[in-house]
C-alpha cells in the first residue's frame, strides 16, 4: 500500500530486421514503423532478391529527417542475415519461411537475443450454408490469385457446407476465369518470383493428382515456366502437401463439409496458424466460428481485412510464427516493460527486516487471515 507502482515501455536499442521478397516494402514496414515508433534504431536487411527497396528507404528516410541515421540498410545474402542477428542488436524481427526461421532462430540463442518471426500460412476459408456465395467466391478468388497466391495469407483451402458446394464452386471458376496472369497491362496478376517455387506448386499439384484428387479448373499444364493459371482442386486427401504444406501459388483446394463443425476441424488440420476467413449471414454464428479456428487473426464476411485495421496485431501461431506487428501489441513487440515502485510513505510494519518485532509478525499474520482467508 505504501508503493506507487510505475509500469513504462522503453526502446530495446537497436531492431535488426531481415524481410521477404514477396512484399518487400509493406510487410517490413510493419516492424519497421513499429520499431522507430517505439525508440529504436532499425538495421534493415532486405531479401537478395529486392535490395533496391530497402536501400530507397534509407534514402527516403534520410530526406525527411536529416542528421537522424536511425535507419541504416545493409543487403546481401543469408550470411549478412546471420551477421546481423550475431552483431548485437537487442531484437530480429524476421519473415519469410519457417525452415530459414529456425536458422536464424538458433543463431539468436546463441545470445539469446529475442525474437519476432512471421513466417507462412496455409489459410482457410469456410462458406457457410447461409452465405453469400457471390460475395465469398469473389472474395476466396482475390485470396487465391493475390501476388500470384504469392502471399504467406493467400487463401489456400476452403471448405464449403455441403448442401451450397456445388454452387460456389461453380461461382469460384466463374470468378478465377477472369483471372489472367502475364506481363501485359491487361494482366490481373504477375509471374512467379523464384523458378523453385514454381516447382513447388508443380509437386504439389502431382502429388494431389496421383492421390486421386481431381482439378475443377486447370491442370498441370497450367504451371508454366514463369506464369501459373489457378488451379482449382477437390477431393484432395488431408494428408498431402496440397492440404499439409505452403503451396505459395495461385492454387486452392475446395472440398465439401457437413456443417460448421467439421469445417473448423479441418481449418484446425495444420501446423499452421496465420489467418483465415469464415462468410455466413449471421454475424453471430460467423463470430462464434471465428473464436473456435486456431490462428492468429480471422476476418468474417472478407478476406484480409485484419490485416487494413491498423489497431489490429497481425500475426501467427505454430508454424506461422509468433510475435506480432501492427497495433498496440505491435508496439510492445520492440520495446520492454520495466517495473518501477517507489516508497510513499513509511510502512507501518518492519517486514522487511532480518529480524522482524514480534509484534509486526503478529498484526501481519492477523491481516494475512483476513485478506486470503488464511
């Protein structure tokens, strides 16, 4: 009673972080941002493949606050990653996949130097009997062709109400034959950034298809060299790395459940956590959905939306990663709460003495009782 206690936040130091090529100006402006916000200094390592972005934030930066070099580039390969986490900084704030965030996880325990991942998804969408199809076919197609499903919350399985299954696949094809990949202006989405992933997404489909899946829409020939048409699959066993493993492509798995049960069952079937989307005219029934699908965001009626609240943490669990960016918890990611209490008044009993009055122990014994019915 005698303590006023202080709670404050103060900046860690310095904030290392290392981003992906696959949004290379927005998604590390979400530790960025943060960390400057909250007092850092900011190391950037931006990916190989696009150092060109990161060193135009340095120059930008450096044009609206001259004299303040609190946001410093360095580029190159993994090898300047892991320099980067073993030159001292306070904090890494990483994304890109979960295998290279275990490498730059253990060169963090080294110093136990802490750590924000945000690595990949294998996002769902579920349709319920009561949706709008017109309005989730639309939005699980714009999930799917994003970037060139390029994106760690592209959508990449749905799960659809029996009774409407028919129907909404029917709507997604209708909306993903609109979609057009190539370099042209017309074009609605671009090429593949890295010939492996390309290969990825041809595994994945062949494995499927050997397993005895069938393509609602597109084939094999549809993974071109540098462009990849969407490829809609059904009847994929949960077991395969089309359900199991980031595909990262403009593909997606659509298969048929019995009600809102088994839907969030298998939304739940990954190792997984990034975000997910439920659609359902009832508000309600789509909020009690979303509480039950383990992840680290969920938006009912769209896709993404979490991700446009900027008071909103984004984020994952499992294999998706852990920490957040974004929001107040954002905020709190890149700095450190520190106790303060400092003494109001006297205390009226010497308990903190090596040899306590008798009498102190006495009156404090009686309150104990009272206060913890003890």
């Amino acid at each position: 009673m005698n303590q006023k206690a202080i709670l404050e936040y103060p900046p860690l130091g310095v904030v290392g972080v290392i981003g992906p090529w696959n949004f290379p100006a927005f998604t590390p402006m979400g530790s960025i941002s943060y960390a400057l916000a909250a007092g850092n200094a900011v190391v950037f390592k931006p990916s190989e493949l696009t150092p060109g972005v990161g060193m135009w934030f340095e120059k930008t930066w450096n044009s609206v606050a001259p004299g303040h070099p609190v946001l410093q580039v360095i580029t190159g390969f993994g090898d300047t990653g892991t320099s980067l986490a073993r030159a001292g900084v306070d904090k890494i704030a990483f994304t890109g996949s979960g295998a290279t965030a275990r490498k730059v996880m253990a060169v963090c325990a080294e110093t136990l130097t802490p750590m924000v991942a945000e690595c990949g998804g294998k996002d769902a969408v579920i349709v319920a009997e009561d949706a709008d199809l017109d309005k989730a076919a639309e939005a699980a197609a714009f999930g799917t062709v994003l970037n060139a499903g390029q994106a760690c919350a592209s959508v990449e399985r749905i799960y659809v109400a029996d009774p409407v299954y028919q129907q909404f696949v029917d709507k997604l094809a209708a909306a993903l034959s609109r979609a057009r990949p190539g370099p042209e202006d017309t074009a609605t989405y671009g090429p593949m950034t890295l010939p492996r992933q390309v290969e990825v997404v041809r595994r994945h489909l062949r494995d499927a298809l050997d397993h005895g899946a069938t393509a609602v829409m597109g084939s094999l020939d549809s993974v071109r060299e540098r462009y990849i048409e969407p490829v809609i699959l059904k009847d994929v066993p949960d077991d395969s790395p089309a359900v199991q493993e980031e595909t990262f492509g403009p593909t997606v798995v659509v298969d048929p459940v019995r009600d809102l049960d088994e839907a969030v069952e298998r939304a739940n079937g990954t190792h997984y956590g990034l975000g997910a989307a439920v659609f359902t005219r009832s508000k309600k029934r789509g909020l009690k959905a979303a509480r039950r699908i383990r992840s680290g965001a969920v938006a009912v009626n769209s896709v993404f939306s979490f991700g446009a609240v900027p008071a909103l943490p984004f984020g994952g669990i499992g294999e998706s990663g852990f920490g957040r960016i974004h929001g107040a918890d954002g905020l709190r990611e890149f700095s450190r709460p520190h106790a303060v209490t400092v003494e109001r008044f006297r205390a009226p009993l010497a308990l903190f003495a090596v040899d306590t009055p008798e009498r102190d122990m006495r009156i404090a014994k009686r309150m104990f009782r009272m206060r913890h019915a003890w």
